[in-house]
C-alpha cells in the first residue's frame, strides 16, 4: 500500500516536518511505501486562479501543476496531511492546495442533472493538526468542533473521502518533543491497520513550529 503525505510548512527543519518523516518512517516500518509531498519547497502556487474558475465550470481542462497533484493522490491508497494550525485551520498554502486540486469533474461532480456525485469514496484521509494552544483552549472555545465541521465535513465529506483519523498534537511544556515525534511514527504504522474511523485525539508538544 502507498500513502501520500503532505506537509505545509515553509521551513524544512520544523516540527511539522520531522512530524512528517516520523509519520513517514512509521509508515515504511509497516511495511508499506509513502511519498511527502513538501508544498513550500516544491513551490506549488495556492492561488486560485481564472483558469481554475473555468476548470470549476467545466470549461477547461485542470492545469499541468493541479494535473500532477490529482495523479499523485490516484496513486495513493491513503492520503496524510500534516500542517500546523493557522487561524485554526489550514495554512493558506494547504488550503489554496485544497481548493485548486479537489476540483469540480476529480473530487466530486455536480451538475443540475445529476446533483452531487461525490468521486472519492475509495480514498481514506488521515490529519495531523499540530497546534499552539492548550488543549483547554481548543474545548472551551470549541475549536475541535469547528474544525471538525470545517475540515472533516465540509471538505472530505462532500468529496465522499472517509477521514480515517484525526490527530490534534497541542502545545505544552510537559511533554517531550521526541516522545511526540514516537507517537507520530505510531500514527504512520496504523495508516493502513484498517481500524476505520478514529474519534479526533489530542497529544501534547512543546511547540507548534
């Protein structure tokens, strides 16, 4: 089995990055392959263009760059995204990647015929929050359930993509990092153990970086 893992933060040596690996090795160390795909240094543009209105219309074709996203993830039996918190949601460059490859005609089909035919049904999506709030904060201000409802529902839901499990790892000084960077190769080693739907988790970190 394959997975793509994808990770959106502009410096190499981040959290979010070694999370990425971590996730990565735990991956390979159940025996299966993985791929990171690394926005920032690969450069992919987040910026939803007049091209990708057409696109979203019908009108014309995906571009070469959303083209090859779209193939990297047809090539997956599973798909991770690593990301830190932004605003509590997606980076701009996760986001924008969202928004330009899970495209009207790939990701799902709706036209005034037909309705809503969602087209990702067969692929399992796995997400690694790392946030800098205590876990606290995100329940008392009902941040996990927004998210949840943003990201969960809103976005892979509509696309008919099951969220097999959602990982919180939370800022905190009482945890050390190497024990998180464990916890995410444990992460990488159940991506296929076919537990199905895992209820959202937090962990603690002693940073967001």
């Amino acid at each position: 089995m394959h997975a793509l893992v994808v990770v959106a933060h502009p410096q190499p040596g981040s959290f979010s990055h070694r999370v990425a690996r971590q996730v990565a090795d735990g991956i390979a160390r159940a025996g299966h392959t993985s791929e990171i795909a690394d926005l920032a240094a690969e450069g992919f543009d987040p910026r939803f263009t007049e091209h990708d209105h057409a696109v979203h219309k019908d009108l014309l074709p995906p571009s070469p760059d959303v083209l090859r996203e779209q193939q990297r993830i047809d090539g997956a039996d599973a798909l991770v995204l690593v990301y830190p918190v932004y605003w509590w949601s997606f980076p701009a460059l996760l986001k924008g990647w969202i928004d330009r490859v899970f495209s009207n005609g790939w990701a799902y089909e709706e036209q005034a015929d037909t309705g809503l035919v969602k087209r990702l049904g067969h692929l399992p999506v796995h997400l690694v929050a790392i946030g800098g709030a205590s876990e606290r904060t995100y329940t008392r201000r009902g941040y996990f359930q927004a998210m949840k409802t943003q990201i969960d529902h809103g976005i892979f839901d509509y696309c008919g993509a099951r969220v097999a499990a959602s990982r919180f790892l939370l800022a905190g000084e009482d945890v050390q990092e190497q024990t998180q960077l464990q916890a995410a190769q444990t992460l990488g080693a159940a991506v296929f153990s076919g537990s199905g739907p895992v209820a959202p988790q937090t962990a603690k970190v002693q940073a967001c970086a």
